[in-house]
C-alpha cells in the first residue's frame, strides 16, 4: 500500500457534522444526565478535541496527527450510551463502524480508537501520541458549567470541584518540554484536597501522558505548582 492511501479525506469538521456522530454524543450525555453525571455533551466533546489538536500543533507533530487528536477527542465519550463503565472501551468500537462509514482509512482507524479506548484511567495507557493527546485534554476539562444538578443540597464531591473550578487551562511550551494545568479553584466552595481525592488518579496519568510526548506534567492550582 501506498503511503497515500494511509490517509483519508475526512476532516474534524465533517466528522462534527456527521449527524450519527452527533445522536451518539447526545444520547451517550443524555444517559449520563439521568444517572447524575456531570455535562459530557457537545460543549466537552468540542473543547476536548480542540485541547487536543493543540497539543501536538504546539508540540510541532504533523498536521494529520493534530487532525486525528481532534476526531478522537470529539468522539471520545460515545460509549457512554452503553454504559459508564467500560465506556472507552465501548467508544472505540462504535467509533470503529462510524469512521468506516465515513470512509476513514484502516491505518487513521486504528490510531483514533486506540487512543479512544485508553482515554479512561481504569484501563488506558498513552500508547500513541493521539491517545496522549486525548488524555490530556479530556482530564482537563474542570469547570462549573459541566455541573447539571441544580439541587445544592444533592451535590456530591464530583459537582463541588467542578464547580469550584473557576477558570481550567492545558498550557504547551515547547522550548521548556512542559505541559501544565493550571486552575483557579473557589476554596469557599471545595477545598484542594477534594480535587486531589477525586482527580489523583487522573493527574497521574497526565503525568504519564505528557512523559510519553517527552515532556514535563505540571498541575498549579491558584498559583501554587503542586506537581
């Protein structure tokens, strides 16, 4: 085979407007509603696949990998319509089928729901730069608009740090080889420690995901560098 031939005309904007795509990312953020989970719609699809396009374009990977980042950050959480657990798992399959019928090529296939399918830190690794991408920019996305229950006295700790989370930001120097999340947390709201027992986990394999692009993890919470 050519190495032409490894590579497909579909875009991240046709797959954004991919009507399938799009019921799949809906249901899957409708079900989560019902179960009491945080937003996991159109809004952290959208964001998660820009955060990821921009970590390999500042990292200087080639255009198509940036473009890859993207398609599996935008159909990252799709498994969520069969279930929450497992759900990466899940996603990579459904991808799979809905990337052939749009004609993504085998070679382009194989990297997105690979990554896809390790984006979650119960059983996923950094296998490829895609998927480090993807971490990276899903377990970034900490914010008070992702909160859904609007009965304060049913929060849980989940909805408190989200919506303690004022500001979230993956910044990307090349030159230093860092990678640094950087939040801005209302402590009258969740303390930090919340964040470290819910999210140590997630941060961990940040740690690993920014290894694998050779580079540095920071987490800096109100200023203060706290990895």
């Amino acid at each position: 085979m050519n190495d032409k031939n490894k590579y497909s005309n579909v875009t991240l904007e046709s797959v954004k407007r991919n009507p399938a795509v799009n019921a799949f990312i809906k249901s899957a953020n409708d079900y989560l509603g019902t179960i009491g989970y945080t937003e996991h719609g159109m809004r952290h699809a959208g964001l998660v696949a820009s955060i990821a396009e921009n970590v390999l374009l500042y990292l200087d990977y080639p255009k198509r990998m940036q473009e890859l980042a993207g398609i599996a950050g935008y159909m990252h959480d799709i498994g969520n319509v069969v279930s929450r657990y497992g759900h990466g798992q899940s996603a990579a399959l459904i991808a799979m089928r809905l990337l052939k019928d749009i004609g993504t090529t085998p070679e382009e296939t194989a990297l997105i729901i690979s990554a896809i399918g390790n984006h979650e830190e119960e059983a996923g690794d950094p296998v490829n730069p895609v998927a480090a991408a993807l971490i990276l920019a899903d377990k970034s996305d900490v914010h008070k608009t992702r909160v859904r229950n609007r009965n304060i006295s049913k929060y849980d700790i989940h909805d408190r740090v989200n919506l303690a989370a004022k500001r979230s930001f993956l910044r990307v120097i090349k030159d230093r080889r860092t990678i640094s999340l950087k939040l801005s947390i209302d402590t009258k709201i969740s303390k930090v420690m919340e964040y470290f027992e819910i999210f140590m986990s997630r941060m961990l394999m940040c740690k690993n995901a920014a290894t694998f692009l050779n580079c540095t993890f920071e987490l800096i919470i109100n200023e203060r560098k706290l990895l």
